[in-house]
C-alpha cells in the first residue's frame, strides 16, 4: 500500500514515519507540509492512502479530501488531527478513518485495514455539499490549482471541461452538471456547454440573425447563449 502523509508539523510526520516503518506491506511514497504540496504529491505518487492533517495553512486537509475525491484511482483519506470536533466533518468528507493525535499504533494500524478495505472497492461518495475554493487541472503527473474566483466562465468540450481563468486556460475532468449543482450560486448557464461567472457578465446582445450572446468583461470573443437559457439569464442580469 503506498502511502502520502500530509501534516504540517513536522514532529507529527516523524511520529508518523516512525508508525510506518512498523507495519507490513506498506511504503511511504511522500511527504507535503500543507494541502498545495499534499496534491502535488498525490497527482505524481497515486498513493493508495493519504494521511491527512485537517488543520493547515492555506488548502486545509478538507479541501484537500474534496479535491482527492475526483482523482481516478481515488485515494482512501484518513484525517490525523489533535482536535476531535472536526469528526463530522470528516466523514462527511468521505473519510474512511479519523485518528486523534498521538496517533496510536493500534489505531494506525486499524485505520490502514480500513484503508486496504476501501481500495478493493473503490466507492464515490459525494464531497458532502461543501464548495472548493480551486479547481484542480491534472498536468502529465503534477496539477496546477486554479482559484475559483478567477474563473471567468467554464466550457465542455467533449469528455474534458476548458476552464478560462485569469491565467489561461486549463482542461479539468469534471462535468459541466456537476461543477453547476456545486458552483451554482457563483455560475450562471448560458448555454448547455458553457457556465459563465456571474460578475463577468458585461451585457447580452442580439446580433443580426437574432442570436443572443453574452458579453464578457474578460474574454476575447462573445459567448453565444442558447434560446432556453435566454429569457432567465436576462432577469438574472437585470439584478447583477
């Protein structure tokens, strides 16, 4: 079973380590100071379970579990932290585990047989409703992070979606149904291939054969709305 054990105290990836190296049939393949790093490590490593501190700077160990649910394989999560009020949260997290720091060796090691358990058969449990604040792009064994709040509108294209942001472009696989149900209230649909920022959208305009677009304050080209989105998108913006 290989292993990433993400935390950002560095006693408590020793204690961790030190936990490993006494348990059969397991290698650890890496280790992340905080959630940026913990992805990374996981797009390169394809761990089978991640050790995961909820508590970090910047992506916290949720985030970084929500992000993990759309890997393919899909790593098993087992949160180690020293506060026991996250429980809930964790699981809900789809979790398969939750230790409470010291992290005891029997608890480890049982947390580990859960983990062995849930990569025989893989399940797809939802992110339990909670919103990401990046989206994730897979780049050839590494990622790149892209905030939310810098997309300007997303496009399906074919199996991939584009995601135009302030720094380019990048493809994600997700759907565009489920990027809607999460990001809903942040985008609007405009068109059954495209969602597109609410604050992004200038204006709508017709053009001489009566097809509606939207205007972008960022973007090179309008985009074109489609006939059953063009009556609601209006009085949305209306209200913008």
């Amino acid at each position: 079973m290989r292993i990433v054990i993400a935390d950002d105290e560095p006693l408590a990836r020793e204690r961790l380590r030190a936990l490993l190296a006494e348990q059969d049939g397991v290698e650890l393949v890496a280790e992340a100071g905080d959630g940026r790093e913990a992805l990374h490590a996981c797009a390169e490593h394809d761990p089978d379970l991640v050790l995961l501190d909820i508590a970090m700077p910047g992506i916290d160990g949720l985030e970084v579990a929500r992000h993990l649910a759309a890997f393919e394989p899909r790593p098993a999560v087992v949160f180690c932290t020293a506060y026991d009020a996250h429980a809930l949260s964790a699981f809900d997290a789809a979790a398969v585990d939750y230790l409470v720091k010291p992290v005891r060796a029997e608890r480890l090691q049982a947390a580990i047989e859960r983990a062995r358990t849930f990569t025989i058969g893989r399940d797809h449990a939802g992110d339990g409703g909670k919103h990401r604040t990046h989206l994730c792009a897979r780049l050839r064994g590494s990622l790149r992070l892209i905030p939310v709040e810098d997309v300007y509108y997303l496009q399906a294209e074919e199996k991939y979606v584009v995601v135009h942001h302030a720094r380019g472009e990048d493809l994600i696989e997700e759907s565009l149904k489920s990027l809607e149900d999460e990001f809903g209230d942040r985008f609007l649909r405009i068109h059954r291939n495209c969602l597109v920022a609410r604050h992004e959208i200038l204006e709508l305009r017709r053009d001489p054969n009566g097809h509606v677009h939207a205007i972008l304050h960022h973007g090179d080209h309008p985009l074109e709305v489609s006939r059953r989105c063009v009556a609601q998108l209006r009085d949305t913006v209306k209200h913008l």
